[in-house]
C-alpha cells in the first residue's frame, strides 16, 4: 500500500504477513552459518592484507629500507588473505 504524503513524499506500507523465507524448506541456520562464513572469509582477507602491510611498514622504519619491506608485505599479505578467502569460501557450497 502506498500512501501520499504531500510534498512528492511517499510512505510504503506492507500488507499482511511479514515474508520470512525465499523459499519453501528454507533453513534459517544454513543461511546463518553461510553468512558467517562469508564475514569470515571477507574480514580474515582484510586483516591479512592490513597485518602483513602494518608489519612490513614497521620492518621499513625500524630498517630504513624505504618502501620494499612496505611492498612486500602487502603482496605477502594479500596471497595469504587471498588463499585463506579461498579456502573459507570452498565451505559454503
């Protein structure tokens, strides 16, 4: 149901029952235990590639050795993060 507000404003309200699944048999804790699995994969993929740049950072500092150390741990970073990815996102199917 759509109501006008005046002003171009307008409210959309839903009609009888709330829609709680997609499908018919739809399992809540399967989709749930998806979910985390993808928040897993995403957040592990992001904290590898921010330790492991943060690590060669530090190293390039304590080293003066400019960037390389910086670079290298980026690139490091980012292959773990993207095995581990790989490796949680393989669970979800």
């Amino acid at each position: 149901m759509v109501e006008h507000l005046g002003g171009g404003v307008l409210i959309l309200r839903h009609l009888g029952t709330p829609y709680t699944s997609m499908e018919p048999g739809h399992n809540d804790q399967e989709v749930n235990r998806k979910s985390g699995i993808a928040y897993a994969a995403a957040f592990t993929l992001f904290a590898c590639v921010a330790a492991f740049t943060g690590i060669g950072w530090l190293l390039d500092r304590w080293l003066g050795t400019g960037p390389f150390l910086l670079v290298l741990g980026l690139v490091i970073g980012a292959a773990a993060g993207f095995y581990e990815f790989v490796k949680l996102t393989a669970k979800l199917s």
